[in-house]
C-alpha cells in the first residue's frame, strides 16, 4: 500500500507541475492570435482597419487580468471540462478539435507500436536464445533503421510505395470518396489500408529498439541459475525459452513498452505531417503556427495525462508482476 | 545445445571485466581487453564523418554561392550535383557535417553533466537531495518531449544553433539521468565505498574517484545514444520547419531539398546524402555502444561468437583438442 | 496470474497474422480514389482538418462558402479591373458628395430554401454589422435602409466613394429569416448554412466536404458541376502527390520546376496569375525609430539596382513571376494610373554601376573586404523571413549573393511565422521580404493608404495597423485624402502621379518581382479552367473569395 500511496503521490507532483508548464508556454510566445490571423488573411484578400478592429473585439484576450486570477481560472476551468475556444478553428471548441483527432492517433500509432513491440520482442527472443547465430548479424540492420531520421524513410517509402508503385495511398486517414466515419465496415477496410503505410514506416524504424533490448535480457536471463535448473530438470527447450527465460526477459521491456504506448501520442506528429494523417500531431502543429493558446494547451494536456496515466497504470502493474519492486525499498 | 565455458577468460563481479587470464596477450588487447572488432569499424567511421566535417569545409566550394544552372545531377564540377538554386551538394554537406555533429556533441555533453548532477551526485548524497532530483528528473521525463520542443522552439526567435541544442537538452538528459541513478544505487552501497567513506575522505572526492570511474562505461553509452538522439531530434524538428536557421545541419538540407521537391523531380543527390549521413553515424554509433555494452556485461560478450577473440578461440581449441573433447567452438 | 508467455506469445502472433491478411487483402484494392460523378475535387490550401464554419461574418469562415454559397452584391475582378459585374445588385448609383448610396436588387432570386430574396435581407446584413461591430468586417459605418422590396439606399456622414467596392463586393448578403434566430452570431457556425449562390452544403466531415448545385440558382442552367468535393491535405508535398496521381482537380499550391512535376500526368495543367507585390519591406523612417543604413533613401536605391530580378526570378520561383513596377501598378492593366514622370518599369537586371554611383555619393567607399563602409560602419543589412517560405529564402539567397557582389552584406534571419509577424507590426526589422495586401478593387487607392499613409503607421516598439514600413510623407498624405473626396477618375489619377512621384524617389518598399499564384487543375472531367491568356479572365486560386465562384461557372462538363 505504501508503493501504491508513494506512486500516487509522485504522479500528484507531476500533473501539477505540467499543467502549470502548459499554463506559462503559450503565453510566452510573441505574437497574439489576432495577428496571426490578419497576417494570413492579408495573403488572400482586402484587411481594412475595420477588420483588424472587430478581430480585436471578437478574439482579443483579456490580457489585462494579472497572470495569477488568470491561472487560478485556467484551473477551474479545466476541472469543468472546459478546454475553451480554438482560434485556428474559430469557432470550434478545443475539445471537439481534440475528439476527432485523437482516435485517429491513437489507433495508428498504437497498433504500430503493439506490432512493432510484438515482432521486436519475439525476434529478440529468438536472437537472444540462439547466440551467436544469423540473426545476430541481423541487429545492426535494424538497429541502422532505427538511426535513420524517421521522416527521411517515412518520405522514401511514401514516395515509392504511393507515388511510383501506387500500392498504397498518399495521404489521407481514409478515402473520403467511398466511406463515412462510422462503425462500417467500408470504414474500417479503408481506415486500415490508408493507415498501412504509416505503421509499417513507424514499426520499421522501432523495431529494432525492441530487438536489441530483448536479446541482452535474454542473454542476462540466460545465465541466471534457475535456467541451469530447469536445464538440470530435463524441461524442453522449448519451455525453458518461453516460460523461464523470456518471461522474465521481458518484464523490463513491458515497462518500456508501456511507456511508449504514453507516448504514442505525443509521437504522432512527424508521421501525420508525411502522411497528412487527421491525428492530433497535426492539430498541435497548425496550434503552433497559429498562436492557438486554447489548443495547444488542450494537446499539451491531453498528451501529458496520457503519459502520466500510462506510467502510474504501468507502475502499478509492474508492483503487481514483479514482486521483487515491492519486497524492499 | 552447449556452452562454452568461458569463465576462466573473465571475472564477471569485476565492473571492468578485467581478465585472469591475461597471460598471453599482447600489446593492445592488454589495456582494451575484450574489444571486438564492432569498436574498431565504428570508431573508425566516426573519425572519418568527423573529419570530413571539420577538415573539408576548408577545402570545398562555398556552399552559398548561387548560380545559374539550376537543380543538376552530380557532375565534375559539383561532386554531389546542386541544390535548386544552384549550390553544391557536397559542399553544404560539409558543413552541414559539421553543424550537426556540432549539435550532437554538444547536446550529449550538456545532458550528460545534468544526468551526472542529478543522477549520480544527487543519488550519492542521498537524502532530501536525492529524493527531490530523483522526482525532478522523473517529472521533466514524463513531459512530452516533441511536443514541448515545438512549442519552445516556436518562441526562440534566433533559431541558432546553440538554442536548438539546448531546447533539445531540456528533453533529453532525463532518461540518462535515471539510468544513472540507478547504478549509482547499486555503486552506492559496494564496500570499496563504505571503505572510502569510512577513512574520511571528502565526497566530492569519493564521487570522482570510486563512483564515476565505474559509471563511465555506461556513461558513455548514453552519450552516444544523446549525440544520435539530438542529431534526430533536430532533423525531426528542421522538417517542420522549427530547425536550426542560418547553418547547414542535416536537418535543414532535409528541410530545403523536401520543400524544393527533390525526390519528386528526381533529385536523389540532393534528398538522400543527408539522410544516409545520419545513419551512417547513427549506424556507428550502435556499433560503439554494442562493444560497449560487451565490455560492461560480460555475459553478453561470453555468449556471443563475435564476442570471442580469434586468439582466444584458437587457444580454447587447442586445449579442448588436447583434452580430447570435441565440443567447443570452432574458429 | 498473468498469461504466460506461450499464451502472450500466440495471441501476439495471432493478431500479426490476422493484420497481415487483412492487409494483403486490401492492397488487391488500388490506392486511386476515384472521385465523385459529375464533380471536381479542389483543396483551398494545406491546413489540416477542416472545421464547420460557413458564417459569412466570422473571420475564419470557410473562404469557400463566400462566393458559392453566398453571394456578394457586386463582383469586383482583381485581376483585370473591370467595371463591377451584378450579382444580387443590378445597378448603383452614388450621389454628388459620397454621402448616399442607392442600390437596386435583382428580381427573382430565391434562397436555397425556397424564401424569396428582398431587399429586407440586404438591410438585415448591414444592420448587423452596425449592431455588432465584431462582425463589422467591411467597416461599413453609417445607416442602411430598405426602401422597397427591390431597393436598399446606405447613407453616410462622409464622403464615401472609397468605402463602395468594400461594402458592394465584399459583403456576404445572409437571410434574415436565418440569421435572425441565431442565439449568438458572433460564434455560431451555421452548420446549415441558407444562401443564395451556385452551391449548397451537402455533407460534411473533419476531412472533407461536399457542396452540391443549387437547383434554385438564378443563373439559369448554372452551375454545371454538379458537386465540389473540398479535402483536408497537410502540407504541400501531399498536394503535389494528389494533384499528380490525379486525386485532386482544383488546386492552389506552389510548386518549383511545375512544368516538371505536373508532366507525368497529360490530364493536368496550371496557370501563374500574377498579382501579389513582393518587397523588402524596409524601415525607412529615423524619426519613428527605425536604425540602420536602410533609412537612407541612397541605400534603398542602391539595393532597388543591384538586384538581379531575371536570377532571382529562375532559380527561386522557377520563372514563374513577373516584372514589377516602383510605383506598384500592375502592368498592362494599370498602365492609365502610372504617371509619366517616373520610372515605368523595375529593371530585370543589375545595374551595378548605378547603384556604386548612389552609394558613393552618399558618403560611403569600399573597403578593403569588398564591403562598403561609413564612418567607420559597415553597410550590413538583416533581411527578416518566415522559416516555411522556401521560395522567398530561396530568393534571399541569391539576392545575398547579388548584393554582395556590389558591397552591401546582407544576413538572413528566418524566423517562425509568429516571430515575423510581431517583429514585422512592431517594426524591429531592418528588411523584411513581404508582399502588399490586395484592395476589395483595382483602384490604386486601396494600396496608397494602406501602405503609405503616414495614419495608419506607429512608431517602432507600436503595433502598426498597416504601412509597416513606417513611411510619413506629408505630400503623399494630402494626396491620399484628395483621393477619397471625389469619384471622379481623371482627378484621382492626378493624384496618383503625385503620390507616385513621391515613394518612387523615397522606395520604403524596394519592389522585387510580381508574385503569380499558380493554380493547377484537372482537365479529365471538367473544362472551361482558365488558361492565362483571355484578358477577361478572373483570379482562379481556390482560396479566392467570390473569384471562386466565377471560375466554376465558367466550367463544363465533358
């Protein structure tokens, strides 16, 4: 009990300390909203004074309250729910932007990142059990792919695959001519295909990362004892590898991997910009551009609750799976 | 399936794998003991883009200068072909070679001072101290990166590069940080330190000596994993436009030769060079930190071939040969 | 009990070898899309999701919906500068001094509801800008009265002839019957949005939407594309993709070496309308706190002639601009308004010599760098420019080149889009690469008083509304206020030539080059696209208000 008060209270700290991060950073950027918004317009058409001055009006903020009542406000509000107004998407609200965002993210980068743990772990078993053999020499490859920048390849493989060989779309989350979001099947078939690419180009450059850690666990695990004993006892290799070595093997990496499934949020944004995927990464980067305090700070929320979730659930877990993290302190 | 036993070659409790059987070697494989060749190849292709980024841009065309034949293929004049405005590959990708590794090591050795002043001072202090680093580092590590970058580096408004390397910092020493700790824990409570302790000495002194010296290996792990890491980061962040501005880095070429369209008009020369740079050295650096990692755990080396010296293998050969079994590895 | 691994492991395999047949599965489908039936696809600019917001009065109302599904009274054609074309309005007529302006309606129009267009409809629109003047986006100030069902008569306490083409073609005509039961229509979206243009509202989603004809529209016969499809694109290399694979018709993005790009696809085709001015923004005026060497008007000139237009022209904008002139008429189409007395036409090519003869008489002399140098400082210039226009950095660097060939240092600072803005309205800048805003119409008026009255300007460390150069001319002022007095065009155009005469010696904006927007269409389906020669032609970027619906009238079905 003591574990789980400890936890508790660090993930406590830690959500206090982002909200007030995500307080400060927008309101330390130059420029307002206003401006923004004129200066694009000014592109594309007539911006008389008469315009600047009802922009003012309609989405001036209330600078003028000192910065603590308007944190004390940010707080209320976000313990209501409300996560206030978009200026980019005037007049959509935050939390409309942010609902149909992010199940676009979260389906995409979360499968990716599934599979790519799943293959990682399981190559990783099989490099680890098999010292010394063929698929050793096959880790520095993946782990090359994993030194690649993540776009580069994301933009090779998008240019080959969508443009030249033309088997998978080039942008999209689906194709909007034949399916409407919904539970359809014409949805989901589409949903997957155009998300295809994306995942394929995120488990490649990750995989490798599951792999190596993987085969060195393998590796330690393999020379603890209680291997020697089951050898001893006569069990098949087969059992030894799945229920002693691996299953040990890959406590460390399901506490990785929990954490980067918090992350899966956060790294969506280089991927949505290749494939102009409707995620979330997308919506935070036209915030930016745009100076969208509101959104920013609704991302930046949503984003670090998802982190901070996924690492108390994984703590808790991990007390609950390894007995050994609760014996001593 | 058999085993080698190869626990006479090393002493495993031994936080430098130092060998017992030492006698027998010669020259290098004495002081670098268990060094395979992965250090070699990776070191040596580090030196190598490290030169070519320190030494060509003093002997390359200038990487500015503009002229009128456009976007063409690699040629004579211009090894790497031109940019869209006419400007030399090859040339930007000298110094953008050195604006990168620029950011890289400088990102490494920031993170890691803060990953030792967190991680391993405020570990060994103990305390209040200890317990208010560890839950600093594990906050700035649960904040979202990426995200955090953008928007930070959306309000520099130099974007030298400099203050890319230190947005980047800001996101990266906590993992380091608490790598650290955890093996500072386990150093903290080892005898030669209780020893030390005990006879008085300072612990600045303590921490310098018996502490860092045994944390160094993994410490330069995570250093390279922080030089590739920030050079990612900020290619990642020159594609969205939020890179370093006013030098080349990989990152910015990326950036120029994704919005001039490159790879659509064909313009490989221009698209992949950078990218295959950052591998490259990405790939080297894997390389180092694997012979690493080998030195560290010596259960990794003992039970991989290529973590068996030929030598040695050969000698093992003869022996088993002599003893008359026919098990054992075989060069 | 956890599962163990063998368990894990095989559901792990499992949901692998369900995904990858599910995948091979779908590849056997092609990736094209295939496009709606008798309907284009078009993008108004890579942006992200799309949101629902066809309020005509919101600020960041959907630029589509103003033109196809509202419609304005008067269509003003920015392009050629011809006389306003009705739309809701038939005819309108001011009186002697500006201060009363008579509109008379066109008959029969119905809403796409099927309530009659009245006059009650106009007053209502107008009305509500003066009620709220957050929604008052065309600055119209007076009063607005409807005096029968086909006539609306605007008053004005001042002379007003300037503030016409704002209020007749700039202005959203919404139903009252609508528009009167919105609880706030300062935030409302009007997701059901009720006009009188060729189009209505079919469906909507966060990727894409559909406009379908109106069936009720008074051009009779029109429109003859039945659907408009507009999709949600992030970044202009997946707009380039679509427009090359053919997924998408209607497109306004920029694309170097087009002729290259767009080849492998016969079907498609673009047009490079010229109309936006690009300058280096300088500021020019020591006495509102500008510093630097670019407040002497002898530097401004000097860089005006270094320049080389014709190698900035290719190797950043792939040839695609045109020639410019210092008084920032366009060619061909305001040669009446330029005066006689100054110089017509920018040069395409340096003119080295010119610009060493105005910097040594002004006091400067080369060092021994190459650079010149005064008292001691040498003539070094930061050019401002957004991190994301590759184009303009493009061009920044060769013009760098170009200078410094001549003497002058220039160093580039790109900065983010937000930093540029304020340091731009705040005047920290010594040159920024910008173009000048468009007026509602082609009179010169509208490019005069927004960026060279001296009212409109702030000292540096102010926000400027407008004129960010900070020029203070008090001759070009009185000008631009003789200006507004009168309607007549022979008068106005005497002032021109005095306000011309003016900035062409001062240049606070050293012009460049004339900005084409190129727009690039599909012609598998639909013809009738714009193809840059007619000289009746209208601006045909997608993003264009009310122009948006003038070029899909002119289409076809093949």
């Amino acid at each position: 009990m003591r574990y789980v008060a400890q936890k508790v209270g660090f993930y406590a700290v830690a959500l206090f300390a982002a909200l007030t991060l995500n307080f400060f950073i927008p309101r330390l950027l130059p420029g307002d909203p206003v401006d923004i918004l004129l200066a694009k317009m000014q592109q594309k058409g007539p911006v008389s004074e008469a315009t600047v001055t009802s922009l003012r009006l309609l989405l001036g903020s209330d600078s003028d309250e000192p910065l603590f009542s308007q944190y004390v406000q940010y707080l209320g509000n976000l313990a209501r729910g409300d996560l206030g107004i978009s200026v980019s998407y005037f007049p959509a609200g935050v939390s409309t932007i942010i609902g149909q965002a992010i199940p676009w993210t979260i389906a995409l980068i979360g499968i990716a990142t599934i599979l790519s743990f799943v293959f990682g772990v399981g190559l990783g078993t099989l490099a680890g059990w098999k010292r010394g053999s063929v698929l050793d020499n096959f880790i520095p490859v993946t782990t090359m792919f994993q030194a690649v920048p993540y776009f580069w390849l994301a933009l090779i493989l998008l240019y080959v695959f969508g443009s030249i060989l033309r088997v998978f779309p080039l942008s999209g989350g689906y194709n909007v001519y034949e399916a409407t979001p919904g539970l359809n099947w014409t949805f989901v078939q589409s949903a997957v295909l155009y998300g295809t690419l994306p995942a394929l180009t995120i488990i490649i450059s990750s995989v490798g990362g599951w792999l190596l850690g993987m085969r060195n666990m393998m590796v330690s695990t393999l020379s603890e004892d209680y291997i020697v004993t089951a050898e001893a006892k006569g069990l098949s290799p087969m059992r030894i590898r799945q229920s002693y070595a691996a299953r040990n093997a890959v406590l460390p990496q399901f506490a990785g991997f929990a954490i980067s499934l918090g992350f899966v949020v956060s790294g969506s944004i280089v991927t949505e910009q290749v494939f102009s995927y409707p995620g979330i990464g997308n919506a935070l980067f036209t915030a930016t551009q745009n100076n969208d305090y509101a959104l920013m700070q609704g991302i930046f929320l949503v984003i670090t609750l998802a982190v901070l979730g996924t690492n108390f659930i994984v703590d808790l877990m991990y007390g609950f799976i390894d007995p050994r993290t609760r014996a001593k302190r | 399936m058999s085993t080698i036993d190869l626990g006479q070659l090393a002493d495993p409790n031994s936080p430098t794998g130092d060998s017992g059987a030492g006698a027998g070697r010669k020259g290098l494989t004495r002081v670098f003991p268990h060094v395979t060749p992965k250090l070699w190849v990776g070191a040596g292709m580090i030196a190598a883009i490290a030169l070519f980024g320190l030494v060509f841009p003093f002997v390359v065309q200038n990487p500015q200068a503009i002229s009128d034949v456009g976007l063409s293929a690699p040629s004579g004049d211009h090894l790497l072909g031109t940019t869209q405005t006419g400007q030399d590959v090859f040339a930007q990708l000298a110094y953008a070679t050195r604006g990168s590794l620029l950011i890289g090591v400088l990102v490494g050795v920031v993170a890691m001072a803060l990953a030792i002043v967190f991680g391993v001072i405020g570990t060994y202090v103990g305390g209040f101290v200890d317990e208010a680093f560890s839950l600093f580092s594990n906050v700035v590590l649960v904040i979202p990166g990426l995200p955090l970058a953008i928007i930070v580096s959306s309000y520099v408004p130099q974007k030298g590069l400099v203050v890319i390397a230190f947005v980047i910092v800001i996101t990266s020493w906590a993992a380091s940080a608490r790598v650290l700790r955890a093996i500072t824990l386990s150093l903290r409570s080892r005898d030669y330190v209780a020893a030390s302790r005990v006879s008085g000495e300072k612990t600045w002194r303590i921490v310098a000596v018996e502490i860092l010296p045994n944390v160094l290996p993994v410490l330069a792990s995570q250093f390279l994993f922080a030089v590739i890491f920030a050079i990612l980061a900020e290619a990642g962040l020159s594609f969205l436009g939020l890179g370093v501005s006013g030098q080349f880095t990989w990152g910015s070429m990326l950036y120029f030769a994704q919005n001039g369209l490159a790879l659509r008009l064909g313009a490989w020369w221009w698209f992949v060079p950078p990218g295959l740079m950052i591998a490259l050295l990405g790939c080297a650096l894997s390389l180092m930190n694997f012979a690493i990692d080998e030195i560290i755990n010596p259960k990794l080396r003992d039970q991989t071939r290529a973590g068996v010296s030929r030598a040695d293998r050969k000698r093992l050969a003869r022996a088993e040969a002599a003893a008359g079994t026919t098990e054992g590895a075989t060069a | 009990m956890p599962l163990s691994m063998t368990n894990r492991r095989r559901v792990g395999f499992g949901a692998i070898a369900l995904a990858t047949a599910a995948g091979l599965a779908l590849t056997g489908c092609t990736a094209s899309s295939g496009g709606d039936e008798g309907g284009i696809t078009a993008n108004t600019g890579p942006a992200g999701d799309l949101t629902a917001n066809f309020n005509p009065f919101s600020a960041t109302a959907d630029s589509t919906s103003q033109g196809l599904l509202y419609e304005q009274l008067f269509y003003y054609n920015v392009l050629t500068g011809a006389d306003p074309k009705p739309m809701l309005g038939e005819d309108y007529e001011w009186n002697d001094d500006g201060t009363e302006l008579t509109v008379d309606l066109r008959t029969g129009v119905q809403w796409s509801d099927g309530e009659d267009f009245t006059a009650d409809d106009v007053a209502y629109t107008f009305q509500t800008m003066l009620d709220k003047p957050e929604l008052n986006r065309v600055g119209f100030e007076g009063t607005v009265e409807a005096t029968d069902d086909d006539t609306v008569v605007f008053t004005f306490d001042d002379t007003s002839f300037v503030k016409g083409p704002d209020i007749l073609g700039q202005a959203a005509i919404v139903p009252e019957h609508v528009f009167s039961k919105l609880s706030d229509i300062a935030t409302d979206p009007v997701e059901k949005p009720i006009g009188t243009g060729p189009y209505m509202l079919d469906t909507f989603t966060p990727q894409s939407y559909v406009y379908k004809a109106n069936p009720n529209y008074w051009q009779s016969g029109k429109p003859e594309v039945k659907s408009i499809r507009y999709i949600a694109l992030a970044n202009n290399t997946s707009a380039t993709d679509a427009i090359v694979g053919g997924d998408l018709d209607w497109s306004s993005i920029f694309i170097p070496e087009a002729d290259k790009v767009l080849g492998s696809n016969p079907d498609v085709s673009y047009v490079a309308t010229p109309l936006q001015q690009i300058t280096l923004m300088t500021c020019s005026n020591a006495d509102l706190g500008c510093t630097g060497p670019q407040t002497d008007p002898a530097v401004r000139q000097a860089i005006y002639k270094a320049m080389n237009r014709d190698q900035l022209n290719d190797l950043a904008f792939s040839g695609t601009n045109k020639q410019i002139s210092p008084t920032f008429m366009t060619l061909g189409r305001d040669d009446d308004y330029i005066s006689p007395d100054v110089e017509k036409e920018t040069p395409m090519t340096a003119d080295t010599e010119g610009a060493d003869a105005l910097l040594q008489s002004a006091g400067y002399a080369k060092g021994s760098d190459g650079i010149y140098a005064k008292d001691g400082q040498k003539l070094q210039l930061e050019i401002q420019v957004v991190t994301g226009y590759s184009d303009y950095i493009a061009a920044i660097d060769a013009m760098a080149e170009q200078l410094r060939a001549v003497g002058i240092e220039i160093t580039q600072s790109a900065k983010s889009y937000n930093e540029w803005v304020a340091a731009r309205n705040n005047g920290q800048f010594q040159l920024t690469m910008d173009s000048l805003g468009q007026g509602p119409s082609t009179d010169p008026y509208y490019l005069y008083n927004g960026n060279f009255d001296s009212t409109t300007t702030s000292p540096v460390g102010e926000q400027a509304i407008n004129n960010f150069a900070r020029y203070s001319n008090p001759t070009v002022d009185a000008a631009i206020v003789a200006a507004e007095q009168t309607d007549d065009v022979a008068a106005k155009t005497e002032q021109y030539f005095t306000i011309q005469k003016e900035i062409v010696k001062d240049m606070p904006y050293i012009p460049v080059l004339l900005q084409s927007t190129l727009t690039e269409f599909n012609s598998a389906k639909v013809t009738g696209w714009p193809t840059g020669d007619d000289d009746t032609e209208n601006f045909p970027a997608t993003w264009k208000t009310w122009d948006n619906a003038q070029t899909v009238l002119n289409l076809k079905l093949k």
